[in-house]
C-alpha cells in the first residue's frame, strides 16, 4: 500500500499531465470500443441454446435467366426468402418440432377497456404460426402461446409485447381482455417478458445490421389471407404478375420466412430429403428451374450468410481502431518517460535511503495502472455517449446497441493492460538509473 499511496501522490502532483495522459488513454480505447460494438453485434449468438438446431428454410424457385435478388443475395444460391405458395406446401411438413412461417406487418391498436391510453396507434406486427414462439425460446409474462386451433381457425388472439402491455394495461396482467387491430376485436392470451435477440436474426431486413425491436404485437398467420394484410418487409420476384391480393399470393414473389427446428440429424437429414422431393415436384410443374439447391441456415449459418457484405469492412474498421490505439500508446510511452525522468531525483532520494528496484518499479506499474484504468473509465464513457447519439440519430433500441457487460469488462481490462504495457518500459528506466547522477546534480 505504501507504493499505491506514493503512486497516488504522484498523480495528482502533476495534474495536467495525468490528464493528458488519461486522455490519451480514453480516446484510443473510446474509439476502438465504438468499432468493437459493431463488429460484436454481428458475431453475437441470439440464441445460443438451441442455435444449431434452428433453420432457415430456402428453396431455389428462382428464375433461370434473370438477374438474381437485386444484390440481396449470390447467383449461385436460393433465395433468402420464399414465396407464399412454398411456405405454405412446407409448412405442411410433420417432421420439424416446431416450425413457423412469418413476415412483418403493421395496423391500428386500440384498446377496448383500457384507462391508460385510449387513441389508437401503429403497432408492428409479427404475422406467424405458434410454433414461433417454443422454436425461439420467447418467455412469457403473462399467458401463453395461442393453440394450433387458433392457428387453424384463425381464431382473434394476440400476445403482446411488454412495452406495447405496458402502454395499453399500465403492465397488468390483460389475458383475456380485449384490444382492437383494424377495427376487428383481438382476445389478449400472452404477453412477453423482457425479450430483445442480438441481432434480431429471424427478421430478414433488419439483420443484416444487427439492429431492431422486436414487434409489438403478434397474430395468427391465417389473419393475413382474411384481411388483406400488408408485407412490411422484403419482396422481390422475377416473374411479373397482374396486380390483385390473389394474383400476389400465386406469383413468384419471394416475401416470408420460413424457419423449422430439427433437434437431431436424422431430422434434418429427412427434412432435407423433403424439400429435393417437394422442389422435383415443383419442377414438373414448370416451377424451380434451376439445378436443384435447397438449403437449411442453422442461425449463426444465416447470420453469416446475411451479413457477409458487412464483416469485411466491419473488421477493417476493428483493425484501424485497434492501429488507432497503438498510436495512442506509443504516444503514451512518451509522455510517461518524460514525467518519470522529471521525477527522478525524487526516485533516486529513495533509492539512496534503501528502497529496492522492485519497489520503486512496483510504485511506477502503480501509477500507469490507475492512469490506465482511469482512462479505460473515460473510454468507456465517450464510447457510450457516442453509440447513444447513434441510437438516437437512427432510432435504434438501447438493448441492441450499448456496451454489455462482456464489452465494459473487456474495455477496463484492455486499458488496465494498455496503461501497463505503455508504462514497462518508462518504469524500467526509472528504477534502474544511478541515482548517485541525479543526487550530485543537486
């Protein structure tokens, strides 16, 4: 403790330059945290339990000749997304667990006996199957998943979000009340706990960046046929088609998602054999004419193939940070020689009235260690104040763009062991000059 209270005394004898020092710190550490954010949300598992036994479904019902995807995805594979007439002849399949078709809606909430809020507002809506909910692990405050009789019917039953059960109950429990979506009165069966996947990996579009809310509200999948709901999401097609909701329907316009779990490889292997069989059949049908090519993305599978386009400058970007902050060092190593030299004939007092190599060494490793983590402090709160300004200029969810705990341990830990690294070699000199040099120098 001696040497921490001496490393202590010292720091605050040459204020500006601490300050200086721990800025030098912060802002290389800031900078590099910022880029390491980004390039973290991309390598992130939103489902780490389960992620090697869910799948993305995608079967090739692309045209042969025409230009693939609008850049979305490579010519040599299938689609991303599928279209209505497949989603539906799959999610005819018994071998999945679970499976779900979806897609990303919007209409009008209201709710009918509500005395926190009465004007309507647009909600986001997930249009999907039960099955979306065991296949995601997506807990539940209140109630449960509605039935595969409400899939079937489809009968009016919705499972809100916390947030949205918040706005309209005031957070109590409302199963069995009712809300009303485009005038058509909805029963309240579930409503979700705190819930935010990093990324948001089952939304085609909002995947690639790594950011996203999740819905609202969310509704049996039939509900889209019957109203005429509108697709909030992705769509292409190669193939033109007359216009019409029913016309839409039978075009090869690719617009859902399809996902299934498959717990073992025997599942997925019988899966698979189903969907050659299902697209064989379609092509004596005039449809899937290219080479036989369906596929099943595991999640960190579909994360990767969503957001290739991005990793590479997202680790250029960690690589110039991380060059960055080696700058800041190297400066660093600078000005810790010139503030210990300046101190040496203190150092050298201690050393003629018996105090070892060892101490006066540890006293200086004492001193860039706080100077290290103080700066590590700085970094993190610029880091922070930055990716704020970001979530606000794009309004993005605060649970899907901050520092976790991971990243706030990695940053002072990496200051700690920056501030180390660039003091070694000015704490060396300083404990083994002479120190009869600088005492007749007075």
């Amino acid at each position: 403790m001696y040497e921490v209270r001496l490393a202590w005394r010292s720091i605050v004898s040459t204020p500006l330059l601490s300050c200086m020092i721990v800025g030098a710190i912060g802002l290389g550490i800031g900078v590099f945290m910022i880029l390491l954010t980004a390039y973290h949300l991309l390598q992130r598992d939103p489902l780490p339990q389960k992620s090697d036994k869910v799948y993305r479904v995608a079967v090739d019902s692309w045209g042969p000749n025409d230009v693939f995807g609008g850049g979305i995805w490579g010519s040599k594979t299938p689609p991303l997304v599928t279209t209505y007439i497949d989603a539906m002849n799959l999610m005819k399949s018994d071998i999945p667990t679970h499976q779900a078709a979806m897609f990303a809606s919007l209409m009008y909430i209201k709710p009918t006996n509500s005395d926190v809020i009465k004007r309507p507002f647009r909600a986001s809506v997930r249009v999907t199957f039960r099955g979306f909910f065991p296949m995601f692990d997506v807990p539940f405050l209140y109630g449960s998943a509605w039935s595969k009789a409400d899939d079937d019917g489809p009968n009016p039953v919705v499972v809100l979000s916390k947030s949205t059960n918040q706005k309209l109950f005031g957070g109590a429990n409302s199963v069995g009340k009712t809300v009303l979506l485009d005038n058509k009165t909805f029963r309240v069966v579930g409503v979700l706990n705190d819930w935010a996947p990093m990324p948001m990996f089952y939304n085609f579009l909002t995947v690639g960046v790594g950011v996203g809310s999740p819905e609202d509200i969310y509704i049996p999948f039939h509900f889209f046929e019957q109203d005429h709901l509108g697709n909030n999401g992705a769509d292409f097609s190669w193939k033109d088609y007359d216009p019409g909701f029913q016309n839409w329907l039978e075009s090869e316009s690719c617009w859902l998602q399809v996902w299934v779990q498959l717990d073992t490889q025997a599942q997925k292997q019988k899966y698979h054999d189903f969907l050659d069989a299902y697209a064989l059949d379609q092509k004596k049908v005039g449809r899937f004419q290219r080479p036989l090519d369906n596929r099943l993305y595991n999640v960190p599978q579909w994360i990767r193939a969503v957001t290739a386009p991005l990793n590479g400058p997202a680790l250029a970007f960690l690589v110039l940070g991380f060059l960055y902050l080696v700058v800041c060092l190297v400066n660093l190593v600078s000005m810790l020689l010139g503030k210990f030299v300046g101190r040496m004939h203190e150092v050298s007092v201690r050393r003629a009235l018996g105090a070892s190599r060892a101490s006066v060494f540890a006293q200086h490793i004492y001193e860039v260690a706080m100077l290290g983590i103080g700066g590590g402090i700085l970094g993190i709160g610029l880091s922070q104040m930055t990716l704020t300004i970001i979530r606000m200029k794009f309004d993005l969810s605060r649970e899907l763009f901050t520092l976790d705990l991971y990243l706030l341990a990695f940053a002072l830990a990496l200051s700690l062991l920056s501030g180390i690294a660039a003091g070694l070699v000015p704490a060396w000199r300083a404990c083994t000059a002479a120190p009869v040099t600088y005492l007749k120098a007075d």
